[in-house]
C-alpha cells in the first residue's frame, strides 16, 4: 500500500538544498538557482525558462521557514 501524495495548492514551494522546487498542480518541478551577475534559474533539465519561473516564483510562499527569494 503507498502513500498517497496530497496536492498543494498551485504556486506554492520551497527552497531546500541550493535547489527551488515548485508545487504545480500536485506535480513537483525542481529549478536550480544560478547566481552569477544576474539571478538565473533553470530547471533540472538546464533548459533556461527565468521570465516564467520568476513569475511563478513572485507568488510562492517559503516553507519549512526557508527563504524564497524574489525577483528584484
């Protein structure tokens, strides 16, 4: 018998471990943050998508009282 996941509510995620994870429609994403000069994200998969993933970021909570840091 396994765990069923519990969806959390769209745009919500956390930073754990260098790593941003967002919670989308009960699927997680994971972006890593690149900090050279400017901030970058970019998914697990190195594709660059920084003006949708700064927006989702923009309306995400932090949880387990890590920070989420925004878009400047």
């Amino acid at each position: 018998m396994s765990e069923k996941i519990q969806p959390l509510p769209k745009n919500t995620g956390c930073i754990h471990e260098g790593y941003f994870f967002i919670f989308k429609s009960g699927e997680k994403y994971r972006w890593r943050y690149m900090f050279e000069g400017k901030r970058v994200v970019r998914n697990e998969k190195g594709r660059e998508s920084k003006e949708e993933c700064l927006a989702e970021i923009k309306t995400m909570r932090g949880c387990a009282g890590a920070p989420v840091y925004e878009d400047e």
